[in-house]
C-alpha cells in the first residue's frame, strides 16, 4: 500500500524522522545520511541504521573513492610518450634499466623515471676556435691559440681550426658512463689533432695531406669514444684553416712564392727538355743510320775490290804480261781523266806539247769547238801524242 493512500498510516513518511504535522520540504542532512547508508552497504557495511555504525559507512566510502581516484590519476601519470629522434631511458630506483623507442609507454611512477635523449640532433664543437655571432665559420669567430697551435713531425708549428660534427650513439652510455661527455669529446678530439699533427710535416698538411689528416683525426676519435663507451658518434671532421703562425705568415708567404717561382723554372725546364731530348734522340738515331749505312757500303765495297783482285790475281797468272798493260793503262786513264792540263814531251822535238784540254771539256760553246777544230785540224799531232804514249808504255812497263 502507498504510503499515502488512504485508511493508511499517518507515520508512512519516506524521509523517515518527519511528524505527520510537518510540512515542507525534506531534510537534506537526512538525504545523504541516507545514500551514505546504501554506499556502505554496497561496500560490505552492516544493516545497523544507529549514528555510530552511518559514520563508519560514511568514512569507508571517503577512503574508497579517494583510492580509487589515487590509484586512477597514478596509473594516467605514467603514461609518456617518446618523441621520434629520441630516446627513453627507464631508470628503476635511479638504476638503469631498460631503453624505449619512439611511441607511448607506461612505467609505474615512483618506482621507476624516464629522461628522454636527442639522438637525431646534429652537434658540433670547434678546437681552435669560437664562433662568434651564431655562425660557426672562423672568420667570425675568434682564435684560441692554445687549442690552435701545434708542433709537426718537421719541428715547425702550424695553427690549425677544426670543426667536428656529432651526435649521440647510445642513450644510456651517453647518460651514464661519462660524467661530461661533451669537455670529453673536447679532450678526445684535441689529443687525437695533436697526434695527426705530430706525425705529419708542415708542407703535407698545408697542401695535399688535408683530408688525409681530417680521416685519421675522425677514426682515431671515434676508436677512443667507443673505447670508453661515451656514447657519441663522430659524424664530420673539417679542417677549417691550417696555416702558419701569423707571427711568421709574411715569411711563410715569401717561402712560398719561392716554391712556386721553383715548380714555375722546373716546368720550364721539363718542357724544353721534352721538346730538345726527341730531337736529339732522333739525331743520333739518323746518326746511327748514316754510319751503319756507310759500314755497310765500306765493307761492300773492300768486299768486291777483294773479290776483284782476287780474279785479276787468277788472270794475272795465267797472262801476266797483258794484265800488266792493262792494269797501267787503267791506272793512267784514271789519272789522265782527272786532269784538265796534259804535256806532251813529243819525241825529236824541242818543245813540249800543250793541249788546252780545260777549254776542250768546259761546257762554253766557243771552247769546245776550238778544241775540236785543233784536233781536228792536227791530225798529225794527235797520232803523235798517242805514239809517245805507247812508247812510254813500253819504255816502262810495269814491274
């Protein structure tokens, strides 16, 4: 039956503790007295409606939901998310102990905490120099000669600027193992430069050993990081400037003006000597062949003049006296044939006979028809002339 139906009972009140005389709205206290009461039993609360048991009811409920809300906000807290290019390191009451990828993640705080590393991040750092502005070239900046100055393998000093590129390698070895892991690389890199240096003469790293000194400079740096785990990667190695103290610079300029006026004179002299060395080379070579040339027909020739006096000996044995005649009367052509003049000594006459024979064989016209015209003309004198010479033939004869 409702509680206000009627014939019913005037104490039915659905607030409870309310007179049948009163009127107006509930009691609020009472309201939440009341819903405190069902939340209590709903937490295991007993069904006790004294004051004491609904206080009991009351703080359970408090403590309940100020746990459930505690437990819920620390759960959320540890929540993190691990931004792409970098790294989560976990660490387990300040022990390292594990590292995240990029993503979200969860780790029970208070118990464990999360410092996240830049690995993507290009760094640099510069020996010898700092620079200014927000540029990193030298000529902006300012030197720092204790850094910049170093000693070759020559005994010479050399004032050197370099610029390393770098970025972390392992999150945790980063964090962990090195208490400054920048001013170490500084070290590192400042050693390893010394040491290049040192095992190199002044001119090699001022002209043709730059990139060679930069790449044992980047390997060796990375050797000794990797060697106590400092967590870094050396990615460049640029030498910026390599030059000459600036107190010896004028000089240094002056030496080298020398070398080029040098490698200018050998230039010159390398190409004249290319250009007379063939030359010369090719003379001697024609040379060569002209004498072997000339070998060759001097030995032909005492070849066949052998070979001719070998048959004039075998004609001469059989008819020496012919052979004799006719070795002088080749003997006298030869000679007679080179001569322009010829004397006669004529035979009964007082005078020796004189025949123009330069005008006789010249190429004039008007000499070589006189002398025709006189041999002609003197038939007589020419058969004299051949008499006297065959009498001198065998006035003579040959021995």
């Amino acid at each position: 039956m409702a509680w206000n139906e009627p014939g019913g009972s005037g104490n039915k009140d659905p607030w409870g503790g309310r007179k049948n005389n009163e009127q107006g709205p509930p009691d609020l206290d009472e309201v939440v007295k009341k819903l405190q009461e069902k939340f209590g039993g709903l937490f295991g609360g007993g069904g006790k409606r004294n004051g004491s048991s609904g206080s009991g009811r009351a703080g359970s409920i408090g403590l309940g939901l100020i746990a459930i809300v505690a437990i819920t906000v620390w759960a959320i807290s540890g929540v993190y998310i691990v931004e792409e290019g970098t790294r989560g390191v976990v660490l387990q009451f300040g022990k390292y102990n594990k590292t995240t990828q990029p993503g979200p993640h969860w780790h029970p705080r208070g118990i464990q905490t999360v410092e996240t590393v830049d690995i993507a991040n290009i760094r640099g750092i510069s020996i010898g120099f700092r620079a200014g502005g927000g540029g990193g070239n030298r000529q902006t900046g300012s030197s720092v000669g204790r850094e910049s100055l170093m000693l070759t393998e020559d005994e010479n000093i050399v004032d050197v600027k370099l610029a390393v590129q770098y970025k972390v390698k392992s999150a945790s070895d980063f964090l962990f193992n090195v208490k400054d892991p920048e001013t170490t690389l500084r070290q590192v890199i400042e050693s390893a430069i010394r040491e290049t240096i040192g095992k190199s003469e002044m001119d090699y790293i001022l002209k043709e050993g730059r990139a060679d000194v930069t790449e044992q400079t980047r390997a060796q740096v990375q050797e000794i990081l990797d060697r106590y785990k400092v967590g870094l990667l050396v990615t460049t190695v640029n030498l910026q400037d390599a030059q000459p103290p600036e107190q010896v610079q004028d000089a240094f300029a002056d030496a080298v003006k020398a070398q080029g006026d040098q490698a200018r004179v050998i230039n010159e002299a390398k190409a004249y000597s290319n250009d007379i060395v063939p030359r010369a080379r090719g003379k001697a070579a024609r040379q060569m062949a002209e004498a072997n040339a000339y070998k060759e027909q001097v030995i032909a020739e005492a070849t066949g003049e052998a070979s001719r006096f070998t048959q004039v000996l075998t004609e001469y044995k059989k008819a020496p006296e012919v052979t004799r005649k006719r070795l002088y009367l080749e003997a006298m052509e030869s000679v007679m044939t080179n001569s322009s003049k010829v004397l006669v000594d004529v035979k009964g006459g007082g005078n020796l006979l004189y025949l123009p024979l330069d005008k006789m064989m010249s190429g004039g016209s008007g000499g070589s028809s006189d002398g025709r015209r006189i041999i002609e003309s003197d038939s007589a004198s020419r058969q004299i002339v051949e008499q006297r010479l065959r009498d001198n033939v065998r006035g003579r004869g040959v021995r």
